[in-house]
C-alpha cells in the first residue's frame, strides 16, 4: 500500500512540475512577444526616417538643381547689367551653396548609412526572436505531450490498482503477468 502511494505521489508531482514548466514557458513567450513588439517597433520607425531621409536627399538634390539653373541664368543675363561685381557675388554665393548642399548631402548619406546598418541589426534580432518563440512554442508541445503521457500512465495505473484491490496480496509479478 505504501508502495502504491509512493509511486502515485511521484506521478503526482511530476504533473505539478510540469505543469509549473508549462507555465514558465507561457511566461517567456509573452516576455519574449513584448520584445519582439517593441522592436518591431524599432524597426518601423528606422525604416520610416529611413524614408524621410531619402525624401529629404531627393528635395535637397532638386533644389540644388533649382538654385544652380537659376544662378546659371543669372550668371548668363546679369552679368550684362551690373558686370564684374554681380559674377564675383554669384560665384561666391554658388560657393557657399555647393558647400552647404554638399555638407547636407554628406551628413544625410551618413544618416542614411547609419539607419541601414540599425535596420540589417533590428531585421537579424527579428529573426532571433522569431525563432526562440518557435523554439519555446516546441518545448510546451513536448511538455503538453509530456503530460498527457503522464495522464495515461496515471490512468492505467489507476485501473490496475482498481483491478487488484487488495494493496497487499498481489506481488509485482502477479501485477505484471496480467
């Protein structure tokens, strides 16, 4: 009898464990799912200045345009009117404006470089995280598969002690011939 409650009190706890690691498991999942979110988030908004720093490069670029056309125009009729004077200002002026624009254009395109390397880390740490919420998703179908295992074997333990009914008289090789 002592044996029997023994063995029942071990398959007892052996459920409790694992139902314990099943649950720790739920935890790590949703702990696991609000660090994807939050980087999900990360990457959504690296990717959206991403796309503003590329709108901004473009408009940059078109201005740049803009401005040396009408210089160039500049350059071409005014220099009639006021001479020497108006050419030595504008070329000053298109100086500084190439110097500017080409400052922009460079700390853009580091800007630019910067996100995709931020972007490239927060894609890898994506796939990570996609892939230890597959591997813990794996672990609590082996735990749930555990259980039920458990179950079964509880089961049938239960229906031999049902069987039998005397605790003592039957030894463990009469229980294992039937």
């Amino acid at each position: 009898m002592a044996k029997k409650k023994k063995k029942r009190e071990a398959v007892q706890n052996a459920i409790r464990e694992t139902t314990e690691e099943n649950e720790l498991l739920h935890l790590e999942i949703e702990r696991k799912k609000v660090i994807y979110d939050e980087r999900e988030e990360i990457l959504a908004l690296s990717t959206k200045q991403r796309d503003e720093l590329r709108k901004q490069l473009e408009d940059s670029v078109l201005q740049h345009d803009h401005l040396l056309a009408e210089l160039h125009w500049k350059n071409q009729f005014g220099a009639l009117e006021e001479g020497k004077k108006l050419m030595t200002e504008n070329k000053a002026q298109l100086e500084k404006l190439r110097s500017e624009l080409r400052n922009t254009l460079q700390s853009n395109q580091e800007k630019l470089a910067n996100l995709a390397l931020v972007h490239a880390k927060e894609k890898d740490k994506y796939r990570q995280m996609q892939t230890a919420v597959t591997t813990a998703k794996n672990q609590i179908d082996v735990a749930t598969t555990w259980r039920r295992q458990l179950k079964r074997k509880i089961e049938s333990l239960k229906q031999l002690l049902d069987e039998h009914g005397d605790a003592g008289t039957n030894t463990t090789e009469e229980m294992n011939k039937n």
